[in-house]
C-alpha cells in the first residue's frame, strides 16, 4: 500500500511533485531546503494519529511543523506533519485559561484574550506558534512577573508514539505533563493545550536609545541594578550594530514609577538620543528581539567581559535580565539560577568566546537554540536524566527523535 493509502487523511497529503508540496514542505529558514518524503496537512486529531501510525508503518522519520520558526534542520525524506490548519483559540474568561489547537500562534491568542482584560505569556513575535514555544519554555516580556509560558500549563492533549490519544495533566500522567513543560516536541504530538492568562492589559514599555559611549559603565551598573528592581519590571539592554546602546523595558504597572525605578539606569547611559517608552496595550507591544547565534546565561558579568562585548566587532549584543518568577518556579525547562543571558547575533570572537564560558553556566535555553548537538545543555543535569527515562517510557523507539530531541535513556537488559 502507498503511503497516500496509507493515510486516508481528512486533510491534503502532499508528494514531491503535488501542487502544494513545495509551499509546505519548507522552514522559515531560507538556508534550510527539506525534501520530506511526504507532507501531511493535519485537519483533525485522527489525522494526527494516521500520520504518526503511516510513519511508523512506512519506517519513516517523522516531523511535525506548526509555522517553521523553530525548525532548524531538514527534514529530508521523512513524514513531516504541518499542523497550521489546526489553529482554534477558545478563551474562558471566568478561570482565565486558554485552550489552543497545535497550529495556534501567539497573535490569534492575544486577539483572543485582549476583549477579556487577559493575557498569555507570549514571546516576542506573534507569529510564532504557541505549542512549539511553550514546549520549549516560552520566554516572553512577562516571564519575570509571572513565569515561563511552560510553567503556565495546565493540561495537553497529546497522541504519543503508539498512535493513542493521551491526556497530560497534573492528575493524569504527570511525568508526561512535567516533560511536555519545557522539554520540547520529544514526547508526542500535542493537540490541544490548556494554559493559564494573566490580568494583563496596559503595560508601559518600549525602548530609549542612547549613545554607545557608556556602554561599559552602564552594564556594570546594571548588573547591580538588577538586584533591587522588583519581578513586574523586565528589562534587557542591547548594543546594536549601528553604535546605540538601547535599554528595553516592560513594566505590569504604573509610567511613573517605572520612570522612578529606570532612572538610575538611565543617568548613567548618558544623553537620550530617543525615548521610545509608551503606556501600550501588551497586545502591540513591539519589543523586538536579537537573533541568537550565540546564546550564554551567566552567573555575572566580570568587568573583562563587559570590556569583550563593548569591542565586539559587527555584532548585535543583547544583555537580558532573568529572575523574578522563572527562578521560583522549578520545571523541566530552562536552567532557573542564572540572573542574566548574553546573546549576540554572530558567532562571539575568541575573547568574548573565553569570557563567556568563565562567566557563564555553560547552558543554553532550548527555544534560542539551533544546534541539535547541544541539546542536553538546556537542561539540568537532572532534568536531562529525568526527561530521558520519560522518553524511555512514552517514545522508546524514538519516533519524535527530530530536530532538538531528548534521546531515550538506555534501557537495562536483566541477565
Ligand atoms: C522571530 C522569532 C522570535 C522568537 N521569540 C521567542 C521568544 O520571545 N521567546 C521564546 O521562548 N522563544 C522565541 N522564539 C523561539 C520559538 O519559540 C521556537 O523556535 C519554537 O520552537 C517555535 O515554535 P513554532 O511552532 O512556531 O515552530 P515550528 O518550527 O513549527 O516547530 C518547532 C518545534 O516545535 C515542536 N512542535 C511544534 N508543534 C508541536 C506539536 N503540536 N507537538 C509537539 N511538538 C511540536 C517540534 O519539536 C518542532 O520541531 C522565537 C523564534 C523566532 C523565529
């Protein structure tokens, strides 16, 4: 039997050659070109459960894509599963949850949410796919206030290698719902996800641009500064590639306070050269973010590295504050102990190199990473060996092995 067969799909199944295929076959980065065997667009949760069987029937790889932003190999010659058509948002105002389709991105949520007065703790570009990041722990400009996005979940739908339907919650199966919490697509297919809102709806945020003649003394001040600003200010500071230094800001309160508590902040950077803080719904908060080449979260910055990123040839440093909420909350995502990241849109130069990894955790963060070799490195070491034994249980054969996956912890064979 054909694959086409096979798969009996209420949606398109689409071979090389299709009309259809090469628009769906890609990744949003240009540099990668897959050739999957077979691109399934999933219209219902059995389609998701024929695809995840045809695979296995077939001995294909198997891949599964909401938008394309968080693919970061190809996936040549197997079974990729498109889950855009699959884009509901329902909203319950009265216990401020969301429940989302896997192919939902976080502007359908925000649209959905705002008329309520609610939130979700969305990441920086709305056209990113709330499943895949949320899985992957979910940093948004309200992380410090209230948490990563992972840490909001409170229940997935989700159709595990063996094909079944599968519910994840606090009550039933709870070492899938903890590793389904940052742990990324490794464990199964979501197909619906329930996570909390937050009563979120003006915030004052933006961004003031100064010259880079302080940088140094400003990040040394800052990495004090960011001791006594309490969870409901976020901010990062980021030198870009035309010569500003830029403090971004978001603040779940009052302008004038939020003034008050940026002020020393803003003194030491020097003249202001433009303000762009408003009072904005969190909505269309455009906070931007830098591309992460390079991606270190450190305990501190000593004062060489301050001086490595200052001198950074023709690169974009983002410096971002941790902490708040995500460090008192304790999942499976993220590395919790570490204040700050430093990302940096190139590849960091021996120097900036050498500090970094003296300064740092020697971590990453799974959502800003590309390398699939590294991915142990967004994890405790516990996390990691915890996140490998549950895999072990739910994905031995390792059908949801692409991209940035957990591998199965080695089973033992008694004599
Ligand atoms: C412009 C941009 C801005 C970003 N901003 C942020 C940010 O502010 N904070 C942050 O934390 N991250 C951010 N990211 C990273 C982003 O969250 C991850 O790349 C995430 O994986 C993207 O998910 P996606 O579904 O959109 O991408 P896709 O490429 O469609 O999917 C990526 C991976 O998610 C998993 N996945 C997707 N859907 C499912 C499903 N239904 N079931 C199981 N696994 C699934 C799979 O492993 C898949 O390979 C950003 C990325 C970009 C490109």
């Amino acid at each position: 039997m054909t694959i086409r067969q096979t798969l009996r799909t209420d949606g398109p199944v689409l071979l090389p050659g299709d009309t259809g295929y090469d628009e769906h076959r890609k990744a949003l980065n240009p540099a990668l070109d897959p050739r999957p065997a077979v691109v399934v667009r999933a219209e219902s949760t059995a389609d998701v459960q024929r695809a995840v069987l045809g695979a296995r029937r077939h001995a294909l790889p198997f891949a599964v894509q909401a938008t394309g932003h968080g693919t970061h190999v190809a996936h040549d010659g197997a079974l990729l599963l498109r889950t855009g058509a699959m884009a509901s948002v329902l909203v319950d105002p009265d216990r401020r949850v969301a429940r989302v389709g896997p192919g939902a991105r976080w502007g359908d949520v925000l649209t959905a949410a705002a008329p309520f007065g609610l939130a979700p703790l969305s990441g920086s570009a709305p056209d990113v796919g709330v499943v895949g990041y949320t899985l992957g722990g979910g940093l948004g400009w309200l992380a410090r206030a209230y948490g990563l996005a992972a840490d909001s979940v409170l229940r997935a739908q989700v159709v595990t290698a063996d094909g079944e339907l599968t519910t994840a919650s606090a009550d039933r199966n709870p070492d899938l719902f903890w590793a389904l919490r940052g742990g990324g697509g490794s464990f199964g297919v979501v197909t619906a996800l329930d996570f909390r809102l937050y009563p979120v709806t003006r915030v004052y945020a933006g961004a003031v641009t100064f010259g880079r003649e302080r940088a140094a003394e400003t990040i040394a001040f800052y990495r004090r500064w960011i001791e006594r600003v309490p969870d409901s200010l976020s901010t990062a500071l980021l030198l870009t590639r035309d010569g500003s230094l830029v403090v971004k800001a978001m603040y779940v309160g009052d302008a004038d306070r939020s003034r008050a508590l940026l002020a020393p902040l803003w003194t030491v950077a020097g003249p202001v050269v433009a303000d762009g803080m408003r009072v904005v719904d969190y909505a269309g908060a455009a906070m931007g973010g830098t591309f992460a080449r390079t991606f270190d979260q450190v305990r501190t910055l000593d004062d060489e590295l301050v001086t490595a990123l200052v001198a950074e040839p023709d690169a974009a440093v983002e410096i971002r504050h941790w902490g708040g909420r995500i460090a008192r909350d304790d999942g499976a995502a993220a590395h919790r102990d570490a204040p700050l990241s430093v990302v940096l849109d190139t590849v960091a130069s021996p120097t900036t190199a050498a500090a970094l990894s003296r300064c740092g955790l020697g971590s990453s963060f799974l959502n800003f990473l590309h390398d699939p070799s590294r991915t142990a490195s967004a994890f405790t070491n516990e996390n990691w060996a915890a996140l490998r034994q549950i895999k072990a249980a739910y994905d031995p054969a390792n059908i949801f092995g692409a991209g940035l996956a957990v591998p199965p912890a080695a089973t033992s064979v008694s004599a």
